[in-house]
C-alpha cells in the first residue's frame, strides 16, 4: 500500500480505488470482514420475512421479473440494483446489524451491493472481502471529517456515510480505474439522504437499502462513462460542506493508507436488536438484576443517566410497536428486568404490552448527564426496591465492542437464532461455514446458493 499526500476527499478515495489489492489486506483484517458478512447476513435472513424487510421484497417482486442476484433469505432474484436495495433494507429491518464508534452502521449498505454485484459478476469471496475493506475505510475517512456534528445535526450516517462506501466497494468489485472512481465517489456525492426524525418507523431501514442501491448505481454508472463535477465531495458547496457546514474537518482526514481503520476503530456486533444507544442499559440492569436477585415487582424505580446523543437517538418513552420499542431506553430497561433474554422476540408487536415489562416501564426515568460526550456509551443504571434497597452500575462500553467482542460461538448462535427466526428452508450451519470462510471461496455465488 501506498503511503498518502494531502489530496482532495474525490482524489483520495479514487488513488485507493485503483490502488488497493487482495493481497494489502493483513489477516486479521480478513478475519474482521468475513466475520461482518456472516452477522449481516444472518440478520439479513430474519429480516427478510417481516416489517420493512419483508415490504421491500414484496415491493422488489412487484416491480421486476427477476434478475441474477438472490433475495437473501427467500425464494428469488433481482437486478443487482434491486437487490441490494431488498437485502439492504432487510439486513437494517431488525436493527440488529453491526455498529462502529457507536454511531452509524457500515456494514448494511455495503454487504448488499457487494454480494448482488459478486453474484451477477462471477466474483470470489476474496475480492468481496477487499471490497468491504476498502468501502469500510471510505466510510470511516468520511466520518473523521464530519462526526460528531454530522449526526448531531440529525443525519443518519448509515445512509449518508453507507452510500459513498457502498460506492467505493462496487467501484473495487468492478476494477473501474482511478477516473472512473472519482466519478463514482462524486455522483454518490448527489445521493445520500436520512434522516434520524424517522427512527423507529420502516422508512430507517430503508435508509440502508437506499445507499445500498444508489452507492452501486453509481458505480455501475461510472463504470460505462458517467461524470460528476470534481470535488462533489469536498468541502466547497460540496458533500462534506453541505452535510456539516463549517464545523467540518477536513484536517483530520489525510488517513487512507497510513493506516487501517477497521484495526483502529473495528466493528460491534450487537447482542441485543435494538437501538445501540440502549445496549449499555440493558446490559448493566441485566447484571444488576442477576447479581442482587431483583424480582421486576418489586422494583420502585429505575434511573437511567447517558449522553444527549442517546436522548436524540431514542424517541420513545411508550411505544406503541417492536419498532418504536427499539429505540426507547424505558422499554429496552424493562425488558431486560423482565426477561432472561432481550431477543428479537421482545421487540414483536404482541411483546410490548406486555404487563410485566410495562409495569416497569411506568417506573422508568432516563435522564441527560450534561457532563458526557454527545456519543459515549457510558451510562449509569440505578434501580430501587420496595424494600429500600439501592443497585447502581455504572458501564463504560456495551457486549460487543471490539474490547469485548462477541465469540465465534456467540456470532455462530446469533446466526443460527436469526435463520431460525426466519422459518426458511435455509442449512445454516452450510451457510454459516461457507461465509465464515469467504475470503477462500472461490465463488460467491456458491455462497449464496444456500440462502
């Protein structure tokens, strides 16, 4: 790899672009990314059969007759651009997909395109694998110039960020050359849009299957000759000014090459499906409910304390629907009180009413500590009991973390519960080795055989 100078954001994405190769890539590295398709993918199954994954097959069913890239999950094909829309949508309908610096997700917009474009193309498992690199360290070269305020300003990043790294994915799958690229990265400059007002509704899926799709397009429109203006996505009247205005920081972005961001900042598989705002709560009142023994009746209040970034991000202090549920701190609380395990069956429509859950609900508060960074995941839980007692835990970073990560076992069981979920005639221990080996298979249309 080469080692960068200061160029424009479209220039440097584009050197990378040409300049990046299966062998750049260390192991671990490697280990990283195959471990992100299998948890994509895996929610991408569940998701595929219900709420906004399930409309946004429908949808793609409706308006085409079929193509050469599967529908994960379900019976069918699409055009590539249609099924990295449906997949994408999907692989965020649960919420259950990976997260990285706690803010945006990386690997939905980009696991749907690269696996549409591999199949229809005839690629290897390996060049996928590049790909999901080299779009990962695009997002993340993005976020250094534009977080936090970015999303402060109420961006969804996984839309924003998710379709220019889908773009500079598919622009690796197709071997477009550096101008070609920089067409790219700038045509999907026009393209990203999301906002975080519609958290906890099927239009924050959609989101993903939105980059997913117009990233891809962008590629596969470059790729025959499509232009964009140089500098689209800078900083004058371009992406990066439009999307954060002056508080952008373009310093901070010569990175490409000098480094890898997936080993810097690395990827955070969720254990629970929802919002990542609420998974140091219920990790810290599961653990005091465990440790002290608490029965949910007799809890007589729980106090909630975590950043403003967690109160822009979760609506809901009674939510109505598994959806709205997954982005309200009070439930995701309750719930983890109550229930031995915060599954995605906690988050089904017939689940929120639940009356164990909502009796704790009604008793608790979260409130903002001024004194915390916008996107930290520390968050303080203190639940009292009838009996007067007190328990309070305070927890620094969610199960997941790269410091902390999920298991081979764990993600091997996250998997299997999300095929299951999804009721389909799917092996998911075939599918499970296959993607968990994907950078040796030699095919990924092989891969997708069994899903």
């Amino acid at each position: 790899m080469r080692s960068t100078s200061p160029r424009s954001p479209d220039e440097e994405l584009a050197a990378f672009v040409a300049d990046i190769g299966d062998d750049d890539l260390p192991p671990e590295l490697v280990r990283r990314a195959e471990r992100a398709f299998v948890d994509t993918v895996g929610v991408t199954v569940a998701g595929a059969v219900e709420g906004a994954g399930a409309i946004a097959v429908e949808t793609t069913r409706a308006i085409g007759d079929g193509g050469p890239a599967s529908l994960i999950g379900v019976p069918g094909g699409a055009s590539v651009t249609d099924a990295a829309f449906a997949n994408g949508t999907a692989g965020h309908g649960l919420d259950f997909d990976d997260v990285t610096r706690g803010v945006w997700h990386p690997s939905v917009p980009m696991v749907a395109p690269i696996l549409a474009l591999a199949e229809a193309e005839g690629l290897s498992g390996r060049r996928a694998v590049t790909a999901y690199v080299a779009g990962y360290e695009a997002q993340c070269y993005l976020a250094d110039a534009l977080l936090p305020e970015h999303y402060e300003r109420g961006w969804h990043a996984t839309a924003t960020f998710g379709t220019v790294g889908a773009a500079v994915a598919c622009a690796v799958l197709l071997d477009v050359g550096e101008e070609a690229a920089r067409h790219a990265v700038n045509a999907a400059a026009s393209m990203p849009a999301g906002l975080k007002k519609n958290f906890g509704t099927t239009t924050k899926p959609m989101h993903a299957g939105h980059a997913a799709r117009s990233g891809l397009t962008a590629a596969l429109l470059a790729a025959r000759g499509h232009t964009a203006a140089a500098g689209a996505l800078g900083t004058d009247r371009g992406f990066l000014d439009l999307y954060a205005g002056e508080r952008v920081h373009p310093d901070a972005m010569a990175r490409l090459g000098e480094g890898w961001a997936l080993d810097r900042d690395g990827i955070q598989v969720k254990k629970y499906p929802c919002c990542y705002f609420t998974h140091p709560a219920v990790y810290a009142t599961q653990r005091l409910v465990d440790t002290h023994g608490v029965d949910p009746r007799d809890v007589e209040s729980v106090r909630v304390r975590a950043s403003q970034g967690a109160a822009d991000a979760l609506h809901y202090d009674d939510p109505a629907s598994g959806l709205e549920a997954k982005f309200s701190m009070p439930y995701t609380v309750a719930a983890a009180a109550v229930r031995d395990r915060v599954g995605l069956e906690a988050f089904d429509d017939d689940s929120v009413g639940n009356p164990e859950v909502q009796a704790v609900r009604e008793r608790v508060v979260f409130e903002v500590d001024p004194d915390l960074a916008y996107e930290p995941y520390h968050t303080n839980v203190a639940i009292e009991t009838t009996g007067g007692e007190t328990y309070e835990r305070t927890q620094e970073r969610p199960p997941g973390t790269p410091s902390d990560p999920l298991s081979d076992e764990e993600l091997a069981a996250k998997f299997r519960m999300c095929v299951a979920r999804a009721d389909a005639d799917i092996d998911a221990d075939a599918a499970y080795r296959r993607l968990d080996a994907l950078s040796g298979q030699s095919s990924v249309a092989r891969v997708l055989e069994v899903l």
